[in-house]
C-alpha cells in the first residue's frame, strides 16, 4: 500500500475533525505503524520519550475512530486504510471534508438538516471555534542528535501540562545540555499552546525588544478588523492571561551584571524582575521558561513546594548517554572512554570537546590523559572564560581556594584559609551554587576537575 497515500489520506481525516494537518509526531506514529514497528521503536527513530509517543498516539486514534465510523487503533491500522482502499475509497477523505452525510458500510453518519431547524447536539460555528496555532521558533536552535534526558523531559512536561507551572527556570553549567532539552521539550509539546515563542537574549536585552516581538506575534494573528489601527497594545501579561502561551527565553545570564554576585539587574533590564513577578503571581493559563548560566534572585527564594514556580537544574549524562556521545565523536568501545566521562562529569559539550581533540591528535584516552590528567581544548577554555568572566572577586577568590583543596573542604577551613569575613564568603559561596559552579555534599564544598584545572590556570589558585 502506498504509504504517502495513506498519510494524505490520515491528514485529511484528521483535519476534517481537528482543524489541524498531522504533525511531525503524528505523521511519524502512523508510519511507523504502517511500517510494523512498535512505539520504542518509533520513539527512538525520532528521538522522543517514548511515554509521550504512546500519549500522542492515544489521543490520534480516537480522532481516525470518530470520522471513519469504526474502531481504529495501532493494531488494525493498517488493515483498515487496506481495506478501505480495497474498497473503492480512495477519495474518502476528500468526501470527509466536502460532505457532512459521509457514508461508509451504507449508512449515513450524520442525518440531514430539517428545513430552519440545527440538528441535536450540534454546535453552532459561533460556540465552538478550533484553535489556531501561532509559533513565533525563528530563533529557536535545530534540535541536533538528543541524547538521554528522559527523566527531565518528564518533569518539566509534568510542571507544565498538569501543574500548570507559570515560570520555570532550567539552569546549569555551559554545555550541559540546557537549550538542547528546551528544544526537544518545545516540539514535544508545543501543540498544546495557542502560542509558542522562544527569544534568545543577547548582550543588550531590552524588555522593549522583548515585549515588541511578542505583541507583533500576537498582532499578527488577529483579524485585520479586530481592533482599531491605533488602539495601543494591551500589556504582556494581558495577553498571557487572554491565551494559552508557552514562551522561552534563552541565555536569560544576559540580563544580569558581571563582576557581581549571581542574579542581579542590570539597571536596563529592571523592568525583567517585574514581569517575572507578574507572571509568578497574577492568575494566568501561560508558562514562561528562563534558560541560563544564572537564574533571577527572586526565583531562588521560592520554595520548591510552589508549583506555579519551578527550577531544574542540569547535571552531567549518565554513562550509557556519555559513552554514545564519545562513540559517535570518533572513541572506539576499546579505549577506557568511562573513565573519561566521569572526569569530565558527563558534560556533553565538554566530552565531544574532548573527544575531538584526542581524535585530531591520533591518539588515545589512555595515551593522552594518562592517571587523573585533565586536557583542556582551546574551545572548551573559551566557554569557561565566559562563564568565569562574570564572577565577582570574592567569587574568583572562593574558587581559587576550592581549586588548592585536594579534597572537599567546609565552611570553618574555607575561613582559616582566606581573610575573607565569614559573611562575605557565605554570600559567595551561595553565588557560587547559583551559578552551578561548585558542588556541596552535606557541609563540604568542592569543584569539578576541569574546572579546579581551569581555575589554576586562569586564577593561579
């Protein structure tokens, strides 16, 4: 059976009901099924969680249910289009669409009208109305090769479709792998917003910009003879109380000041703290997501049982995620590759940098990283200058403490080891933590390898 012919056929049945063509997900469940394969394979052919490919198909075969006049699930899928076909209906869908007296097996579905009379239980155009999808994903990176994070993806769709999260905050350090969930996230579930934008903040992020680009989305969308030429738009959060939004906004550290501690204003972008506030505290059907290094100061002093506000912070890939990545960079099985995930801590961009050098280097992990030897790309240097080009000098001077310390070291060691009052280093301490710069287990303090290697490199610690 030709299986473009039955997709045509799937999408226009699914328009006829919905109002909306099949998506990618959609279109890929139903040839996957056509195809024979289960939903794990289906999952992992688009590298999606494989509890929301079952969720998507759940909700789909309903819908082909409902039009066709008969059950339709994934097991008989492919025999109903087949017969169908076989049956001479090879232009049903198109009839779907034309025709309201559709009639499969002889028998109408629907009955016709009475002269000035509606029929029971059908709604007027007027009281129901489908809902258009308005995205605004111009600057939204293209979601490359996804690496496990099955785990995270479950947690923020669970803050976002049913505890209805309004601002959620996915923070880590540089290259953990923050925008490539964001992104996998977002095509996921983007079908369940009304609007969806994502806005990238570069150096001058001015809230103008912002707000500008969110109420021509919204503008655009509305009928040319909705509102008067000159009426001014209606605040931000109006809009997100008057709609189902899902808006992202990455690199959102570029709101905040360097050389001080994590989380404060710029003075240009103050009016940032005020929207947050808005939209943490006045009752609305939206979610705003904040990716960055650093998340606002107000954010970290909510309690996590809050469900309207949310922070996840990233931490490196496990094993099985690590060693797919140094395989696909060019590592053989043969070379002691899980050794080299934990020095890098799993970080996926710090491995691929790595990776990349010892391939270009010809040689191997054992060869070139010999006992605990921490190699550091240029590249990978680059990334760290810019997150550590935003510490404060109390900051700079906790870390060169932590990167002299062979092992973890707690507050009262920190103090007998510094001239640093005791309330200035807990505040950078704190910083520190904000930023995902340094661990703490129980009362002890640490920092990763690569970054104690950098430390003694950049700060002389």
């Amino acid at each position: 059976m030709n299986l473009k012919e039955v997709l045509k056929m799937a999408d226009e049945v699914v328009f006829a009901k919905t109002g909306q063509h099949l998506d990618n997900l959609q279109e890929a469940i139903l040839r996957g099924t056509m195809q024979g394969e289960k939903y794990t394979k289906i999952a992992e052919e688009i590298h999606c969680n494989e509890s929301y490919v079952r969720d998507v198909g759940s909700k789909l075969w309903p819908i082909l249910s409902e039009e066709l006049g008969e059950d339709v699930n994934k097991t008989n899928f492919r025999s109903t289009m087949e017969r169908l076909q076989n049956s001479n209906v090879v232009n049903f869908a198109q009839d779907v669409v034309v025709s309201s007296i559709f009639n499969i097996c002889g028998q109408a579905r629907h009955p016709p009208e009475l002269p000035n009379s509606q029929p029971p239980n059908q709604e007027t155009s007027n009281s129901k109305q489908i809902k258009t999808l308005h995205q605004d994903l111009s600057e939204m990176p293209e979601l490359g090769a996804f690496y496990d994070r099955t785990s995270s993806l479950d947690t923020l769709t669970t803050w976002i479709l049913q505890q209805h999260s309004r601002l959620i905050t996915l923070t880590g350090i540089s290259g953990i792998g923050k925008t490539t969930l964001a992104v996998q996230l977002v095509q996921q579930i983007k079908h369940e917003f009304e609007y969806t934008a994502w806005y990238t903040l570069d150096e001058f992020p001015t809230i103008d910009k912002f707000q500008s680009n969110l109420t021509q989305l919204f503008s655009n969308s509305q009928k040319p003879d909705s509102s008067p030429t000159n009426q001014k738009p209606l605040p931000l959060i109006k809009y997100l109380q008057n709609h189902r939004c899902l808006i992202i906004l990455d690199d959102v550290h570029n709101l905040f000041c360097g050389g001080e501690f994590a989380g404060k204003y710029k003075p240009e972008c103050e009016e940032y703290r005020t929207l947050f506030k808005q939209i943490e505290k006045l009752s609305h059907q939206s979610c705003l997501m904040l990716i960055g290094w650093e998340q606002p100061r107000e954010v970290t002093q909510v309690k996590n049982q809050n469900t309207s506000i949310r922070t996840l912070q990233l931490k490196g890939l496990d094993i099985a995620a690590g060693r797919k990545i140094l395989i696909d960079y060019g590592l053989a099985e043969s070379d002691n590759i899980e050794t080299l995930i934990h020095r890098y801590q799993g970080n996926p961009l710090w491995l691929k940098s790595v990776a990349t050098l010892i391939q270009e280097l010809g040689g191997g992990v054992n060869q070139l990283l010999p006992n605990d030897t921490i190699l550091l790309p240029e590249d990978l240097k680059d990334v760290l200058q810019q997150q550590f080009s935003r510490l404060s000098e109390l900051e700079k001077q906790v870390i060169s403490l932590l990167a002299k310390a062979s092992d973890a070291i707690n507050l009262t060691q920190l103090l007998e080891n510094s001239q640093i009052p005791a309330s200035d280093l807990v505040n950078a301490l704190q910083s520190l933590s904000r930023r995902c710069l340094i661990e703490q287990q129980a009362k002890f303090y640490t920092i990763s390898p690569v970054l104690r290697q950098y430390a003694t490199i950049r700060l002389g610690g």
